[in-house]
C-alpha cells in the first residue's frame, strides 16, 4: 500500500465511520425513542468537564484534517509509512469502528452522547460491557489508533493524544461520579468486577469508592 493509498483509505475510514457512530446511530435512536441522545459539553467554561468535551471535538477535527492534509500533499509521512503498516491500520481501525458500533448497539435506549446529571437510564452491565466499563471508548481509541497507523504523521497523533485526555476526562471526572451518585451500590459493585477500559484493569477496590481507578459508562458511555 503506497502512502497516498494509506491516506486516501484513511480518509475514507474515517468518514464512513463518524457518520455510522454518529449520524445513523443518532437517527436509529431517535426513531426508537423520540430524542436524539445528544447531552452536549457539560461543566463551565473552563472546568475539567468541559476541557473534556473541547478535547473530543478537537480530536474529531485533527482525525479528519491528518488524512485529508496528507491527500492533499501538504503533510508527508515518515518513510515506512504505508507498506505493511498502513494494512495493520486499516484493520485496527475497521475493527475499532465495528466495535463502536457494536458497543453502542448494547446500551440500547441508555445510549447518550454527553451527560445529563438530572436524568436516571438503566445500568448496562451486559454484552461488551461485561467485559470493559467504558468499550464505546475503549473502541473508538482503537479505531483512531488504525487511522494514525494508516497515516503516521504528527497531526494524526495529536488527534490520539486529544481522543486519549478527552476520555480520561469524561470518564474519571464525569460519567464515574454520575454513575456512582445514580446507581449507588450496584454500580460500585459493577466497578469491583469490570475493568474501566481493559478486562480486569481499572477495578474499584473491595473498600468501595471510585475514585481515579475504577468506574464508567453504561448508562452514558458518550459516543
């Protein structure tokens, strides 16, 4: 695979997969329960919750503009690039939107994008999230690390680098303590079981608060 296919693929990937995860998921939840599920940017200018959502946006323009800047010859990748590694890429990044896709799918009518702090959905502690707290994100870092593959270049990596803090965010500083408030012991007892991002990696200990290394998504598991 030549580095301009790389960037074309990419590219390509990357249009397909934002309008699955997000404008056919949005259209079918909206048909299935009259609202969108968008929450928007929560928190006050400024906060941790809202560097949280600037940091995703940002992390969606910059995955765009690193193909897009390669195709249109204005960024060049690093030799290597392409070959073998642009195929590694293009399969992390099919897998990665797959997952997204598939993760969303099993939070059912509790799917959101962004948090609420006034509404209560159900706890989801089946399919992938039997496996991972957080697999929406856990997917989409995984499909946006296929892109950077596809084309290594430094705007590409600072899309991961944004994709990587916005989730840490959202999730640690947001979603945790909503879920924690919302659900009490049966959520905590889920972060004792589940790990946040990998299996087994990130569980609440016995002790029981969730705090920095435990908690997650279910009922918002944003994207």
């Amino acid at each position: 695979m030549t580095t301009d296919t790389a960037a074309r693929l990419a590219l390509g990937l990357y249009a397909v997969g934002v309008a699955c995860t997000f404008g056919l998921r949005t259209w079918l939840h909206m048909r299935r329960t009259g609202h969108s599920g968008y929450k928007g940017v929560s928190g006050t200018r400024g906060s941790a919750e809202w560097w949280g959502g600037i940091l995703f946006v940002a992390a969606l323009l910059l995955a765009a503009a690193g193909p897009a800047l390669a195709v249109a010859g204005l960024v060049t990748a690093p030799a290597g690039a392409g070959g073998a590694l642009g195929w590694v890429g293009a399969i992390v990044a099919i897998v990665g939107f797959l997952a997204v896709l598939l993760a969303q799918s099993g939070m059912g009518s509790s799917w959101r994008i962004g948090v609420d702090r006034t509404e209560v959905t159900g706890l989801v502690t089946t399919s992938m999230f039997a496996v991972v707290r957080n697999p929406i994100f856990t997917a989409m870092a995984t499909a946006l690390l296929g892109l950077t593959l596809l084309v290594p270049t430094a705007v590409s990596a600072a899309a991961l680098v944004c994709l990587i803090a916005a989730i840490e965010l959202q999730v640690r500083v947001v979603e945790e303590p909503y879920l924690a408030r919302t659900h009490g012991v049966e959520y905590l007892d889920y972060t004792r079981r589940v790990g946040r991002f990998f299996p087994g990696v990130g569980r609440a200990r016995p002790s029981g608060t969730v705090h920095t290394a435990t908690h997650s998504q279910s009922s918002k598991d944003t994207l």
